[in-house]
C-alpha cells in the first residue's frame, strides 16, 4: 500500500525471512528504520534501543542495513497481498 510517501509491505510468517526483526535468519541485526531522501541513496538507518536512539549515515555502516532491507524488499508481499492481507487482519480482529 502506498501513503503519500510512505509504502507499507508485509513479509508474512509463510515467507520465513525476518532479517529486520533478528529473527529468521539469526543475524541477530534487530530492527531498523531505513530512511531515503529523494535526494540521496538510502544511507541512514535509525536504531531505537532501549533509552536511546542511533542514526548511522557512514556509508560502511548502513550497507549492511541496506543488504537487509533490499532481501525484505525482496521477500514482502507484492503491494495488492499485502492490501488484501491487511483487511483479512482487520475483518478478523473486528469479529
């Protein structure tokens, strides 16, 4: 689903990668938020920890994040599954 511009993809259990959560694949990264700017390639990354908040923008540092991302991208449901899974969820939880 696209929001102004913002775009919301869902990578469900049946998929089995979760890299972005550290589950799934045990590279133990943890979740992240990738951030592109129309101007730039993706290259921050913030990291919300427990009682803190880190931005990484070093091109070294993000490329891993940007690895990850790029296999979530790649695993998620296209963008009408994702819509169609979402209100299952939402008929479901309504009941």
């Amino acid at each position: 689903m696209t929001r102004d511009s913002s775009r919301v993809r869902v990578v469900s259990r049946d998929r089995g990668r979760r890299d972005g959560s550290g589950r799934g694949n045990g590279n133990g990264r943890g979740a992240f938020t990738a951030l592109r700017f129309p101007e730039e390639p993706m290259n921050t990354v913030y990291l919300e920890l427990c009682g803190e908040a880190v931005y990484v923008e070093a091109p070294l540092g993000a490329a891993g994040y940007t690895e990850t991302f790029e296999g979530l991208a790649h695993t998620a449901l296209i963008k009408d599954d994702t819509a169609e899974l979402i209100g299952k969820m939402i008929e479901r939880n309504d009941r």
